[in-house]
C-alpha cells in the first residue's frame, strides 16, 4: 500500500506545474524570470475569464532579466503551457528542466536553459 502512495505522489509531483518565476542559468548566465499581472478583472466577468492557462490570464506577461536585457513578453493565446512573446523573444516551461528561450533575428537561436537549484 505504501509503494502504491508513493507511486502516485511521484506522479503528482511529476505533474505539478513549474513556476513561472524562477531563476535560470541560459548560455551560462544568469536569467530572472517574473509574472507580471495584466489589466484584466477575472471576477468582473459572469462565469470568469475563458483561455486561462497554469494560473495566466490573457493580458499578463513576464519580466525578463538576462545578460544587460529587461525583456517585458505578453501571454501568447497559443495552446498549452503559457508561451511568451513580443515577435522577437519567446519564452515558455513546458519542462521545467529544460525551458525554452529564443530569439528570432533571421533565423531563430535557441538558448539553453536549466533551472538553478
């Protein structure tokens, strides 16, 4: 019985959304990531707000402190883990050991990115 717990608390921890903010070492530098709360009531309207996603409404963002950058991304309306993006940067933790950082400048460079513990 007890293997059977904690099979299933592994499980759950497995599936336990990542945070959105969190500090992260990208190309070996330090990057500080924090939720910044949009303008949108989610009391204000009969039966809440749809397209809500991990704890994000439409209109929230992130702060995104990298290298001599402070990168401000909007929720995306994309399916899935909250994405970020302003059309050059995107962010988004689907894992929460690997997130996902990239910037499109013709092509687009991805930056590898852990968790710090």
């Amino acid at each position: 019985m007890s293997a059977l717990l904690s099979s299933i608390l592994v499980l759950l921890v497995s599936l336990w959304p990542a945070p959105v903010a969190a500090d992260w070492s990208c190309d070996g530098d330090l990057l500080s990531v924090e939720v910044v709360a949009g303008a949108v009531d989610p009391t204000g309207l009969p039966g809440g707000i749809p397209n809500t996603s991990a704890g994000t409404l439409p209109g929230d963002g992130v702060l995104i402190h990298w290298r001599e950058l402070t990168l401000q991304l909007p929720r995306t309306n994309n399916a899935g883990a909250p994405s970020y993006t302003d059309g050059r940067w995107w962010w988004r933790v689907e894992d929460p050991f690997s997130p996902e950082f990239r910037q499109r400048r013709g092509s687009i460079m991805t930056y590898d990115c852990q968790p710090l513990p």
